[in-house]
C-alpha cells in the first residue's frame, strides 16, 4: 500500500501538547481541527514548495561541457533460491559499494560524450541471511571503467539501440521538445509512460527521477515537472532535505512497504541534487532493518572547458 498524504516537516519539530479543550455547546458549529486544515491546505503547500524552485540554465558555448557528477553508495546484492521446505526461501546478502560517476556532455549532444565511473574503498557488507563467506561481494563490470560515445552511446552492443537525436531519448534536446509545459499533463503523460509497469505512483516517481538524472531537462520544463511529480498520490514535499554532502533543498519524497525513495531539489537553480533509497517495513531484503539507507547519492552539475 502506497503511504498517502502531504507532509511539510522539518526534522525534530514536534509540536507542543495542547492542553484539552472544552466541549463546545450542543448548538456550536463544529470546529475545525489541526489535521483538517493540514489537509485542505495540502495544495497550497506543495505550490509554495514549487513555488520556492528558480530553475535556470546554466549556458554553453560552443566547445564548452556540461559535467554532471554523480557520487553515492549503492547498495548491490544477491539473492539465493532454496528448497521448498526451508522456512527461509529466500535468502541472500547486501553489499553497499561507494561509486563516482562522471559524464561530460558537449554544447552539441551529437559530438562525442564521455562517461567514467570510479569505485572508491571496498565494498562494506550491510547484512543477509547467509554467512558473509557464502556470498563474498562480486564486482559489476558497469561500475567502474571509462566510455565514450556519440550522443551518449556508451554500450553501443546493449539493445535496443540508442538512436541519436531520437524524440524518446531523454539524452537528446528533442525528447524535452515533445513534452507539454503543464503540469497535468505532464501527470498523465507520466502515467502513458508507465503504463507498461501499472502506471502506479511508485513506477511514475521513479521514472521522472531518472528522466532527471539525466540533467539535460531545460529550465522552462523542471517547473511543471516538479509540479506534476507533487501531484502523485502519497508524494510527500518537505521545504528542507539534506543530500549526502550537506547541501540542502526541496524534498519529494514516496513511501510503500518496500521502500522509501527520496530526491531533493535545488531551490536556488531547480537542478535535481540528490537522492535516497530506504528499506521499508517489508523489505525484500529481509535481512535488512526497516530504514537502512540502499542508496544515496549527491549530484552536482557544473560548464567545463574541456573533456575527461
């Protein structure tokens, strides 16, 4: 079940305990509670949130690149089958590996990118259900390595193939040029697009962070679309998150039993600047506390004159 509600919160507020009030006269009109006017202002909350995100462009000139960096740990495991009659089939185990991922994009998308991607320390065991010794940690060939490609092609064997300049390449200024500026229909075109995965809010707020991710969605666009991610059901907007390097900006954050996924917003430019990913109270990860951070990351995005 998805967790509903707008929330705005600021971590260790609690409000203070009103002492109980007196029961109205029979003929009062009922009074209006704390929680109601929460919830009739819910709209207004998540406009002021939206509201407080300037979105800019930060300008290239020809020759220039825009580096996006990406630095967190990601969680990587495995799981394990077992006989039918074992009370525990399913079993597995949970690494978290610290990566840094670089991409310098040209002021012409279809020159040349490059993509390179560093593991930093080893990686740090977080749990499972079998002995550490069963299920040493196994290095994924894509974390690590440096690739180059025209239009970000940079597994150009993977299929389907990446076409460049495709209207459906959220790496190509013509996939951005296709989408409405408006809100709602930028929700239910969120819900076409994942349409494949059951349109639920889970598969709509997880496919407008990773369009995000990208960091090629024009200024005039990122308003609407935080605005449309807002408008998922059980999307919560806090006016303070705070990414992994300290940096602080609008959080939207979508809870189910599974997970919890969190991304934050810079206020002052509306780049996407981070993200979290938690275990939920019925993780798959089992053996996993509820609230153990699967992923976190922090992502900055600066104009550079030169490549690599």
């Amino acid at each position: 079940m998805v967790a509903a509600g707008i929330v705005v919160v600021k971590a260790n507020d609690a409000p203070p305990q009103a002492p109980p009030a007196a029961a109205p006269p029979a003929s009062a009109p009922p009074s209006v509670t704390e929680q109601e006017v929460q919830l009739l202002s819910a709209a207004e909350l998540l406009d002021n949130a939206a509201n407080n995100i300037k979105t800019i462009d930060q300008p290239l000139a020809p020759g220039q690149y825009r580096l996006i960096t990406e630095h967190g740990t990601y969680s990587r495991g495995m799981m394990f089958g077992s006989s039918v009659d074992d009370p525990q089939p399913l079993k597995g185990a949970t690494y978290a590996v610290e990566l840094k991922y670089q991409t310098w994009i040209p002021a012409d998308v279809t020159q040349e990118w490059l993509n390179r991607r560093t593991q930093i320390g080893d990686a740090k065991w977080l749990g499972g259900n079998v002995p550490q010794s069963q299920a040493p940690y196994q290095n994924a060939d894509t974390d690590t390595g440096e690739r180059r490609g025209r239009c970000g092609d940079f597994f150009p064997k993977s299929q389907p193939r990446k076409v460049c300049g495709s209207a459906t390449d959220w790496d190509s200024p013509e996939f951005y040029a296709t989408l409405p500026r408006d809100p709602a229909a930028l929700y239910e075109w969120l819900k076409r697009a994942t349409a494949g995965r059951g349109s639920t809010p889970k598969a709509m707020f997880a496919h407008a962070t990773e369009i995000l991710r990208a960091g090629l969605m024009p200024a005039d666009l990122r308003d609407d679309w935080y605005r449309a991610i807002a408008k998922i059901e059980g999307v919560e907007v806090s006016a303070r998150q705070v990414t992994m390097d300290g940096r602080t900006g609008v959080g939207f954050s979508l809870a189910d039993d599974l997970e919890r996924t969190e991304l934050v917003i810079s206020p002052d430019t509306g780049d996407f600047i981070g993200d979290r990913r938690l275990t939920g109270p019925k993780s798959e990860y089992t053996w996993l506390k509820e609230g153990t951070v699967l992923t976190s990351t922090t992502i900055t995005t600066t104009v550079v004159d030169s490549i690599g």
